[in-house]
C-alpha cells in the first residue's frame, strides 16, 4: 500500500545538534575557552536561569548511548559539529589528542550503527583566543580557520562524507555586531558586513581545501534562510521585503550557491558607505565557495513592511533602516520562542531555490519548535508532545509536495535529537524529540521521537 505521503528511499531521516550545546566538559580534557565561555563569565545574567555553556547535555561523556538512541529512532544521518577551541586549543597549531580519540570515537560509533555523520565545523563557537585577535574581523582568523577545516578533513575526512563550514553564519553577525545577543556584543553596521564577508571567504577556503583532498565526499554550508514575505503587494512594501531578503538571506545565498555576491546588496551598502575591505584575489576565493550540497535551517518567516517613520540620523546603521517588522493579524505563532509558524515557507524556500538557483542539492537541516516547561505534558513517565508532531507533520507535507514538483531535497533533520542549551535561552525551551532531565542527564524518548522513528522507517505516513 502507497503511503499519501511517500517518500523516496534514500531520503535522510535524522536530526541536528552541536558540540558547544551538547559536549559539555567545556574547559576540560584539553578544550580551550569559547567567546560563550568567555561571556557567561562576565555577564552570567544574560543567560536564562544563569546557565551557562559549561552545562550541556554531557555528550561527551555519553556519546555511546546516545548514539544507540539515534539508531533506536531510526536515523539513517545525524548532524553534529567538531569544536574548534576542542580541537585546537590554541586556535592554531597543535592539535589536541584527546579530543581527536573523541571524535574518532563518535564517528567510528555513528558508522557502526548505520548513522552516516554529518560533520559541521563552525556552530557560533569561536575560541577565544581567536577572538582576542578580533574574530572574524581578523584575516589571520579566516586563515586560521582555514587551517583548522583542512586539519579536520584530513583526521576524520576518510569517513565522514559530508561536511559543512558553518551552520547559520548570519546569525553571530546579527547576534556579535548588530543586535547584542552574541559577544563581542558590538553594534556597528560595516563591523558586521565585514565579519559576514570574512565568513564567506573562510568558507572558501575551507571548500578549496576539501576539493583538494579529493576524498570523494560533499562540501556545503548551513543556511538559516527566513524567506521574506510583503504585507502587501504596494510597491514600497516589496521593496522593503526585498532589501530584508538581500541582507539575511541573499548575503549568504548566493556567494554559496553563486559564488558572488547580489549587485543590488554591494550598490545598497556603496550608497551608505558600508562595503568590507575588498581585496585582490577574494572574488576568485568566493568563486570557488559555491557548494556541493545546501542545508537549510527553516524556522520562522519574516513579514516585513516599508517604514512609516524617519531614521534617526544619529542611530546607528541597522537593517531596519530599510524595512519595518510586520506582524500579520491571525499569524500562528509558537508564544515560548516568540517565532510565527508558517509550514508554507518550507515549500517557498524550496521553490525559490528550484526556480532561481538551479534546483541545487538540498536538505532541511533544521526546523523545529522549542517549548518551555515540557514536563506538563508528561503522561505516566513520557512527554506526549502532540504540538511537535503535528508542527513535523505540517512541514512534511510542504516539503512532499515541493518534492512532488522536482525540488531537490535530499532529506529532513530536526532540530534537535536530546533537549540541549540553547545559548542565552540555555534551558528554557526544550526541542529534542528525547526529554533530558537536568538533574539526572537521563533521557527519555518523547511521543515524537517514536512517532518520527516509525515514519522514517515507513519512509513517509498517512
Ligand atoms: C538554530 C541554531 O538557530 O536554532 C541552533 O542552529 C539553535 O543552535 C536553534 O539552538 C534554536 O534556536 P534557539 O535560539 O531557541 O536555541
């Protein structure tokens, strides 16, 4: 029997996560500071309930069994990401034992189990001792980085055959240099088109250097693509939509899939005396960025409106000079992270990258929904989270028929597999298909953990 919602075989079924939300052991067994360890010290306040990065979900000490549970809910692919400061402890150089015993070990494991790794190697965690050289405003740190990717691909490149450079590059961009949620909590607009181009030419590098160990894997890069929805389709509401789109969307999208930067994004920012430092030989470096493979993080549309009032002159350069937030009468929304739900986006998304982009190898590599206090939904020792199942089921559906119409996509993770730290939200909301119970670190599978086991192992549902 056919199911309605069929989908291809070899579809990748799994979910995400990262080493700094999930490691723990931050500053030990050789792992040197990350700019979050760094910031919890001095502003622990910033933090829900003053949790910090040193409280994550004990992965490594747990790797074994959780990996196990991946197998248990049938993943046939599983994101994590290496740690650099792990890695790497001094940023550059000598490369930490320990830590390559780690990672040998969990991909070793992963294999064994039938989980093929997805292997990401920047995930908002830059050590701090790069940071104190200025962080991607620094081109030692781009080169650094560099350095590190190779050093990763030649450890581990002979078994893990897909690696990403960054998951959501834009976000320590929005989150350092313009809207205060990362460190180093700057608010300057050219500081921040400056670390956005610095990651792009980072991730070349780290592309070429994997093209040129020829080890018969893909490359690509992790985009939180927010498609950008007019409240109207007045003229002055388009064109602001359209300026969103270029500044979150496209000043990734396509030096990624392009391998050059919009016309329209470089003319807005040379009007407003913006540009980065643009040097000889970074459009060719770019060049060679375009991607084997796209993951597309899809949680949240963004409404957008043209403004109705006047910049003040003395403010400092935002986006929102150029558009205004729109909030949709009757929007659903997911009240605990304060995101609106729109399942619908995931079809656009794919559509537009099918239309406009030549239809590139994709998968979802993350959506999700965070809740807060879970436990009320525990039902004799388990949570019956219904909501994420039917907030899954939902984006399936686009997505199946964005299939349907010869989309790309390869593949569906969730964000995330065990509840895990959520950066200055740490615990407050939980999104794992497993409950994780702080005090204990035990886990439990939830309703949509086993109800996402039995459609990736249907490979679809009804
Ligand atoms: C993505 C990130 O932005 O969304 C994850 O890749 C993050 O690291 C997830 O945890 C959920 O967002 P948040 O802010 O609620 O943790």
């Amino acid at each position: 029997m056919t199911m309605k919602y069929a989908f291809p075989k070899e579809f990748w079924w799994g979910s995400a996560s990262s080493a700094p939300q999930t490691e723990g052991e931050n500053l030990s067994f050789g792992k040197s500071a990350t700019t979050w360890d760094h910031w919890f010290e001095q502003e622990p306040n910033r933090f829900h309930g003053n949790v910090g990065p040193q409280q994550t979900s004990t992965f490594y000490q747990h790797w074994r069994e959780d990996i196990a549970l991946l197998k248990q809910l049938n993943h046939n692919t599983f994101r994590t990401s290496i740690s650099w400061a792990r890695l790497i402890p001094a940023g550059r150089g000598e490369v930490n034992a320990e830590a390559v015993t780690f990672y040998n070990q969990v991909i070793d494991e992963m294999l064994a189990q039938g989980v093929q790794p997805f292997i990401n190697l920047f995930h908002f965690d830059m050590p701090m001792v790069m940071q104190e050289l200025g962080g991607w405003e620094n081109r030692d740190v781009v080169q650094a980085y560099g350095e590190f990717a190779a050093t990763c691909f030649d450890l581990f490149g002979d078994r893990v055959k897909h690696w990403f450079t960054f998951n959501e590059p834009v976000v320590p961009v929005e989150g350092g240099y313009l809207y205060d949620f990362h460190y180093p909590n700057v608010v300057d607009f050219k500081r921040a088109a400056t670390v956005a181009y610095h990651t792009m030419l980072a991730h070349a590098l780290a592309v070429k250097a994997y093209r040129e160990r020829q080890q018969g894997g893909e490359i690509g890069i992790i985009l939180n693509l927010t498609p950008s929805y007019p409240r109207s389709q007045h003229p002055a509401d388009i064109k602001a939509a359209n300026i969103a789109d270029l500044m979150f969307n496209r000043s990734f999208l396509d030096p990624a899939l392009r391998g050059e930067y919009p016309q329209e994004l470089v003319e807005l920012l040379r009007e407003q005396g913006q540009l980065p430092d643009c040097r000889p030989g970074d459009a060719e470096l770019l060049q060679q960025g375009v991607v084997d493979l796209l993951g597309i993080n899809y949680y949240q549309p963004r409404r957008i409106q043209c403004r109705d009032s006047l910049v003040n002159p003395e403010s400092p350069m935002m986006p929102e000079w150029f558009f205004s937030s729109y909030e949709m009468p009757g929007r659903k929304m997911n009240p605990h992270r304060g995101w609106e739900i729109y399942e619908k986006g995931i079809y656009d998304i794919l559509t537009n990258l099918r239309e406009n982009y030549g239809n590139p190898r994709c998968f979802i590599s993350e959506n999700g929904m965070g809740v807060e206090n879970e436990l009320r939904f525990d039902q004799g020792g388990q949570i019956n989270d219904e909501y994420r199942i039917d907030f899954v089921r939902e984006h399936l559906k686009w997505l199946h028929r964005a299939l349907q119409e010869g989309s790309g996509c390869l593949g569906y993770h969730m964000w995330t597999f065990i509840d895990c730290w959520s950066w200055m939200n740490a615990y407050k909301n939980r999104y794992g298909f497993v409950q994780l119970d702080l005090a204990t670190q035990k886990r439990t599978v939830k309703k949509s953990g086993e109800w996402f086991a039995r459609v990736a192992s249907h490979h679809g549902f009804d």
